[in-house]
C-alpha cells in the first residue's frame, strides 16, 4: 500500500526530470556553443574592458577643471603660481591670463584676490575678470559690485571705454541681463554712457527681438542729448518697421540721410539694405509717394526699384511709377526685363508710352517672355488700338517658347484674328520647338 502509494506520488517527478532531460541532450550542441563562447569572451576582453574605461574617465577628469570645463592638452598646475600670497604682480597677472586662456577659471579668480591687494592696478582685461567670474557662478548684482570696488580703489583704470569693453563681450554673447545691469550702474561708477555704449546695447535688444526696450533706450538717448551712430539708425529704423511705424521709421531715416552726409562726400556709402527694407514697408503701407521725395539723393539698388515697380504694377498707378522710373533714369539705373515688364503693367492704358518701353527694351535685347506677356496684357486692355503694338512685339520675339506661344494664339482668337493665330500656330510648328511637334 505504502510503495504504490510512493511510485504514484512520484511519478510526475519523473517524468519532468525524464523530459529536463531529453531537452538538454537535444540542446547539447547549443548549449556547448554557448558556453564556449562566453568562455572565449572572458578570456580574450574580461580584464582589457574596464581598465580601458576607468583610464578614459580619469583622463577625461583630469582635463576638466571643478566647473566642468574641457581645459587644452598640455595644461596642469605648474602654468601658474601655487603660493599666491607670496607671488608678485607681474607673476600673478601671467598666472592670470594662462589660466583664463586654459580653462582653469578658478585659478584665475584667486590671482584676481591676490592682485587686488597690491596698491599698482593690475594689468589685465576687466572683461576677462567679468567672464571669469560668470564662468564660477556670480550674478549680476555681485559682478557690478566688484566693478564699483575696483573702481573706487583703481580711479583712473575704470574708463567709459573700458566700460564698453566689457558691454561689448556681453552683447556678443546676448547676455542683456547684465549688460543692462551694468548700464544702469554706470553712475555709480561715476560715468555716463556714451554712443558706442547705447550702439552695442541697441543692437543686442533688435537681436533678442526687446524691441519695446529699444524705443525706452532712444527716447533716453534723446533726453541726454547722446547723438546716434549711423549703426544705431539703422537699427532704430529696422525696429520701427517691425513695429509698423512708418512716420518713425522716416523721421529716422532723415537722421540717417544727414548722418551720411557727413560721413562721406558721395552717396555710395549708404547700406542699401536698409533702403530696401524701407522701401517694403512703405509699398505694403502704401505709403511709396511719401518716401519717394527722400529717396533723391540715395542710391537705389536693384531690389529696391523692383519692389517699387511692383507695387506700382499692382495698383495700376501710372503717375507713381513714372516717378519711380524718373527717380531710376536719374541715377542711370540700367532697367532689366522684369522693370520694364512691370513699367507695361503700371502703364497698360497709354498705348504711346508701352511702345516706347518696348522699343526700348528691344534696343538691348530680345524681349523675354515675361515683357511679352505682358504687353500682350496692356494690348488686350488698350482694345482695338493695341492691335498694332500685338503685331510689333510678334515681329520682336523671334524665339518663342510654347508659353509665349499660347500666349499670343489666345490674344488673337480672343479678338478675332484667326489667320495670325493660326500663322502663330504654324511657325512654331516649323521651328520644331518642344511641344509642337
């Protein structure tokens, strides 16, 4: 009783180990691999694996200084003085600079304790010691802090041009939280700002898009009498079209116009850029008529004369683009296909002066499809007197593409004139273009 009743309970024990079993002697081959592999690993990378990694990780810390700073292969601690109490000035300020150059800018802030001790002002730049101290963690109330100190005891070494120094690495990096903190500290420090100073600081707030900071700056600058530089107008008037102020934008711009008047004796010197840009603004204002009378004596470019005539085009204003093209023609502007293309729009109901435009155009050049086009468009609007004018700019395209083509076969079915439509049709089968074959 007592045996039967352990061969039952054990039954299924064995036949698990029974079936273990199969499964393992299958799997030999495998299994075999298996361990042989992870032998052969152990014993060719087990040991080379990890001193690699701990000998790349202390490298790579022995090259970062305590603020995570990658300093240059090469640099270690005899660069600079290890006893800085007893160093000298001369000493103190070589350890200074290495130490700034290298990375190590915690060196560089104790030779900077060390240095003011000395009755003599050290010899270093100011805005290296404002880097270095950014770099190790002070804000701006502590940086503007040390400045006043070290002007107090130094008088005569913190200039306004020292001052701009600093301002001037600030606002390349757009750090403008202290540069603006430092200034409004400049009275302080016993200092006013001068041109240069508001110049670096415009320029840093137009590129932080603070647009509303820069027109607190030039009305304080207008208050103080401070006079603008030709690089703060033009920032100046830059804000003032992206806040879509045109009148600001102009006042400006004759501020400007003096400015370069000064400058220089010819016209050339005036960025064209910004012209252009005015000259946008005040096509999509509408206000083109009101900046036209102070573009007289400014260079226009290319840009700035298609803009114009576009719009011109546009409006279908005759009498505005004939000042434009009277503003060009007296700078000897050379007119393109694309300028005269939009003088014919602006112009499609004086049949007179589109043929004029077009002999002209013709005189330098084949006219390209685009001015064909689009005397083909004034002559369908001219009616029954443009007719004439069709067949002159037929007779001028000599190489027609299938576009222009179409072009001229729609304008004479569309008024009738079947034959020269057809005659179209034939000749640019004959001259085997694309599309015609």
């Amino acid at each position: 009783m007592n045996s039967t009743t352990m061969l039952s309970t054990a039954a299924p024990e064995i036949e698990f180990l029974a079936l273990l079993w199969t499964s393992v002697v299958a799997a030999r081959t495998e299994l075999f691999l298996f361990c042989a592999a992870v032998a052969a690993y152990a014993v060719l990378f087990g040991n080379a694996a990890p001193k690699k990694v701990r000998s790349a990780k202390a490298k790579h810390s022995h090259n970062r200084d305590e603020y995570g700073t990658d300093r240059p292969r090469g640099y270690s601690s005899r660069h600079h003085v290890h006893n800085v109490d007893k160093a000298g000035l001369p000493e103190l300020e070589e350890t200074f600079t290495t130490a700034f150059e290298c990375g190590d800018y915690r060196q560089a802030m104790r030779s900077w304790a060390a240095m003011k001790k000395f009755s003599q002002s050290p010899s270093v730049a100011l805005w290296q010691v404002v880097e270095c101290l950014q770099r190790t963690g002070k804000d701006a109330r502590f940086i503007v802090g040390e400045l006043q100190a070290f002007s107090r005891k130094y008088p005569g070494e913190c200039a306004i041009a020292t001052i701009n120094e600093i301002i001037d690495t600030l606002c390349r990096r757009l750090d403008s939280e202290l540069a603006m903190h430092l200034l409004r500290a400049l009275p302080a420090l016993r200092l006013s700002p001068d041109t240069r100073t508001y110049e670096m600081i415009l320029s840093m707030l137009f590129t932080t898009r603070a647009f509303a900071e820069v027109s607190s700056l030039v009305a304080e600058m207008e208050a103080a009498k401070i006079p603008l530089s030709v690089r703060s107008l033009v920032v100046i008037i830059k804000t003032s079209i992206r806040e879509s102020n045109f009148h600001a934008a102009v006042a400006h711009f004759r501020t400007l116009k003096r400015a370069w008047a000064k400058a220089t004796s010819t016209p050339s010197a005036a960025p064209r850029q910004i012209v252009s840009q005015l000259v946008d603004f005040a096509c999509k204002d509408h206000q083109l008529a009101n900046l036209l009378p102070l573009l007289d004596d400014v260079p226009l470019s290319d840009e700035a004369v298609g803009i114009m005539l576009a719009a011109c085009a546009r409006q279908k204003n005759a009498e505005l683009a004939c000042k434009v093209e009277s503003l060009a023609r007296c700078q000897r502007f050379e007119f393109s296909d694309i300028h005269y293309s939009a003088l014919v729009k602006a112009n499609a109901g004086n049949a007179t002066k589109v043929a004029s435009l077009l002999e002209e155009a013709a005189a330098r050049a084949e006219p390209s499809g685009e001015l064909a086009t689009a005397v083909l468009g004034a002559c369908a609007a001219l009616g029954a007197s443009g007719a004439a004018l069709a067949v002159r700019v037929d007779e001028l395209c000599r190489t027609k593409q299938p576009q222009l083509v179409s072009a001229f076969i729609r304008y004479y079915t569309d008024h009738s004139q079947f034959d020269r439509a057809c005659d179209v049709f034939q000749r640019a089968r004959d001259a085997e273009q694309p599309g015609y074959r």
